[in-house]
C-alpha cells in the first residue's frame, strides 16, 4: 500500500483515495484566478496544524507580505506558523524592496536577474532540513521556465528540479500557469516529468461561472477520474461532486 499524504482539503483526499502519494511531486496546473495559491496554502496550513508536518513554501512570484495578507482572511496566520518553526519561505520572488519579510537566497532574484536552478535547490534543501518539513509547495514555476527559450533547457531544468525534489521525501506541490484551458502547463512537458497533476479551471455554465479540478494524474494511487466542483468559501476550498448539467 501507498503511504499517503492527506492535503486536508474536504473533498480532495476522498478523490486521491486517502491523499497524495507521500514524497510525490504533484503539478498544481491553472489559469490565473483559478485556485492554484490557495491551494497550495492550504495544503501547507493543514499540514502544520492538523498533520503536525512542517512545511517549506517558495514563493517564486506573489510577494510573501501579499501572500500572507490574502490567506490571513482564510484564518491562517502564516507568520505564527514561522515563528513555531512549522512553516520555512524561501523569497525568490522578484525584488520589492518594501514588502520583503524575509531575507533573499544569495543570487536569485527571480524576473530581475539570471537565475540558478542549483542555488534556488539548495536553499530550499536547506530549510527541508532545518524545520524537518514533510511538505513543499512551490508558486510558480511559470517564471523559471520562462528563462530559457529552448524546450530542451527547459525539461531539463525541470527534470533537476523533480529529481531532487523527490529526494527530500517531502511530498511536493509545484504550481504553474496553464495559458489556455486544455494545456497542462506552459509547455506541456511539465506534467509528463512529475508524479502527479491537478488541472484547476475556471469556466462558464450558462450565466453562472464555476471552479472545477481535475486529477489529471496520480503515480501511485487509484483516484477519482471526473471533474470536480471546487469552491472557494471563508475557510478555504472545498470540493465536492459537480451538480449534474440540467
Ligand atoms: N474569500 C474568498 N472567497 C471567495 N473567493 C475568493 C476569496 N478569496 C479569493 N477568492 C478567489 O480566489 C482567486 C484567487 O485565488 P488564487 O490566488 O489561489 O489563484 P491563483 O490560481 O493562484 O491565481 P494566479 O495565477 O493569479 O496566481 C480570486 O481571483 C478570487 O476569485
Ligand atoms: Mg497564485
């Protein structure tokens, strides 16, 4: 039997069949607005404080301040997960000098400067081990894949940063933007090198606009194949059946 991690989102463990797989790396792919953060976040909350399992958030393009501002109103004070040593950032998102709340990696500024795979990796190792995490969540890969024009480069860059995201044996959420609805990813060889993918959209049914998620993949693990209604409430998300189409 697979040993799993439960994320602690109602609904979403149900449709993993128990969780992700432990020590996986899942693909969290959407467009903007669709969830992709929150998730994330939750994950990471959950994990803290039901699951007693630190965890390590890169923050690659929202700044940690507005990050921490917009999940305050879910009730999760990020900032008190630091201070109890469950919750490690790594700020690798572009320079804003006023709202930075924690200190930089040596080299990487993300969107400002050329940017190492290896430094950002080591970094992120670093506070693995420091608060013994057991989960990772890194917002977003879109940028980092962006650096390079060539799809080899690319796939490469990314298979280092699976690789050596499976080795921490922390089970791993890597988001990415998705540009249209039926991409996984920007490039689409993001979901063939990871163990998992979610695809979260945004969509129309009729008037009304509705979240759904899907489990695209799970390594692993048998799971729930149909799209799932995903929404967003005062305690976070929340998934459950679509309502069947009238
Ligand atoms: N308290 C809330 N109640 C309901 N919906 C909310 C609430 N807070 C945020 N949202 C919705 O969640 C969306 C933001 O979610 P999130 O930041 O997780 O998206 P994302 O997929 O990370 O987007 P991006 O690609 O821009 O980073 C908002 O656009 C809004 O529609
Ligand atoms: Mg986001």
């Amino acid at each position: 039997m697979t040993e799993k991690t439960k994320s602690g989102i109602p609904g979403l463990d149900e449709a993993l069949h128990g969780g992700f797989p432990k020590g996986s790396v899942i693909l969290i792919s959407g467009g903007p607005g669709t969830g992709k953060s929150i998730l994330m976040n939750q994950f990471l909350y959950m994990g803290a404080t039901e699951f007693d399992e630190p965890g390590v958030l890169v923050s690659m393009e929202e700044s940690l301040a507005s990050t921490f501002r917009n999940m305050d109103q879910f009730g999760w004070k990020l900032e008190e997960l630091m201070e109890t040593g469950k919750l490690a950032l790594v700020d690798a998102s572009p320079m804003i000098q006023n709202e930075r709340v924690v200190l930089k990696p040596e080299h990487p500024v993300l969107g400002r400067e050329e940017f190492t795979m290896e430094s950002l990796l080591s970094l992120i190792h670093r506070e693995i081990r420091r608060i013994k995490a057991k989960r990772v969540a890194i917002d977003s890969i879109s940028t980092l894949t962006l650096q390079h024009k060539d799809l080899f480069r690319i796939r490469h860059d990314l298979l280092n940063l699976v690789r050596s995201l499976r080795m921490s044996e922390a089970t791993c959420l890597v988001a990415v933007e998705s540009p249209t609805e039926t991409s996984i990813g920007r490039f689409d060889v993001e979901g063939f090198l990871m163990d998992g993918v979610l695809m979260m959209k945004l969509m129309s049914q009729g008037n009304v606009r509705i979240r759904t998620i899907e489990i695209g993949k799970m390594r692993g693990t048998s799971h729930q194949m149909n799209p799932l209604l995903l929404i967003i409430g005062d305690k976070g998300l929340q998934i459950s059946d679509l309502p069947p189409i009238q």
